[in-house]
C-alpha cells in the first residue's frame, strides 16, 4: 500500500491516491465529475486490454469492487469493515451488495459443474 501511495500521490496536486483529482477540483461537483470520467476512461482502456489479450472475463471498475467485497466477505471480515471500504451509508446496502455477489458465485459454481 505504501509503495502504491508514493507511486501515485506524488502524481497529484492535493496528494490523492490517485493522480487524477488535482487542485481545481475544489468542490463537490467537480470531484465526481472528474471521479465519473476517470472511471469511463478506465472502464475503457480495461475494455481494449480484455480484448487485445482475448480474455473472456469482465473487467471492469464494479467488477473489480465486486471482487474487493467478495474477498473479505469470504475472509469473514466484518460486515462493518466491507461498509467503510465500500462506502456504503447502511448495513442493509452493503447486505445486498454481498447477497448479488453471493448468488454470482453459486451461479458460477453450478454452472462449471454441470458444464
């Protein structure tokens, strides 16, 4: 985590862990702004990586934040712990957020079984 944060906090004006909010994104409005274009653009370019490597997977932002979940989910980290990292105002919204991925993993797992 180190590494990561002084690999790209250096990179931005305000020291984010990201390098793509800076200085003039100094309200509200702006910062999801300019969070909603750097992740099309990252969703994007996850797109055309998928592709040129022929993958088959999804790989997108919520993809990869479903993977997060699911991982301490199944590591039995406390439902409060996965509420703050995901941001989430409710248990109840983190709760069905957990249940979807959940359903996705059976899903999967019956399927590779009968296929």
């Amino acid at each position: 985590m180190l590494k990561i944060f002084t690999t790209y906090a250096v990179q931005s004006d305000v020291e984010y862990v990201f390098p793509f909010i800076f200085k003039e994104h100094d309200t509200a409005k702006k910062v999801d702004a300019r969070i909603d274009s750097a992740l099309k653009d990252f969703n994007k370019d996850a797109k055309a990586m998928v592709e040129a490597i022929g993958w088959e997977k999804q790989f997108t932002s919520n993809s990869l934040r479903h993977g997060f979940a699911s991982h301490l989910n199944e590591a039995n980290v406390d439902i409060k712990i996965i509420q703050e990292a995901l941001g989430h105002e409710t248990q109840l919204q983190t709760r069905t957020y957990l249940d979807d991925i959940d359903d996705r993993i059976i899903t999967d797992a019956i399927n590779k079984a009968l296929f």
